[in-house]
C-alpha cells in the first residue's frame, strides 16, 4: 500500500543550511523510490487558516519510508531543516482505490 511521509512546516528560515538540505534530499529518496507529491506552494484556502508549508513525499509502502527516514543519507541532513524550522512530520498508509469514507467505521 502506497504511504506518505508528511511535513506540516512553520517558520522556515531559507538559509544556507536549508539550502543545502533541498539540494541534497533528492538523492536520499531515490533508493527509496520516494518521490515528492506536494511541496509547499500556493494554497487555496477555503476553510480555516492554514499556517504552515505541507510537504508530502511518496513511498510504495510504510517499509520503504520509514527505511528512507531512518537511513544514514537522510538522518545526516535532518538536523539543516529541523535547526531551521518548526513542525511535525509522520509517516502514514494511504488507502486504495476502492475506499469510502464509511470504511473508517469498521476499524
């Protein structure tokens, strides 16, 4: 089953440290076969008042993300963003094609 890294992001200071983090994050998915599917950018808000950057990176299966999260490549640039930022960041199973919303109430 497809999952997410998540990143819900505030105050990011754009630094050289950060620079250098997006420079080299890219790299640190591919043995994973994570990809980027959101990246900050514009919102379009039409309820509340979202204060944050969403990142959302995907991964074929929890496995894979959390084996990107806890490798060495990635955990040696963490510290750039995490020194940078404030936030909170989970891993997390999508759900098929064929979901409902009802589905939630046989858990």
């Amino acid at each position: 089953m497809t999952s997410f890294a998540v990143a819900t992001l505030r105050n990011v200071t754009l630094n050289e440290d950060v620079v250098t983090y997006l420079k080299k994050i890219d790299e640190t998915l591919k043995p994973y076969e994570g990809r980027f599917v959101i990246h900050g950018g514009e919102k379009h808000v039409k309820e509340g008042s979202p204060d944050f950057d969403l990142i959302v990176l995907c991964f074929p299966n929890l496995k894979n993300a959390e084996a990107w999260y806890r490798s060495a490549d990635y955990q040696a640039i963490l510290d750039l963003r995490a020194a940078n930022s404030q936030g909170e960041v989970f891993l997390i199973n999508g759900v098929g094609a064929d979901h409902k919303a009802t589905d939630i109430l046989s858990r």
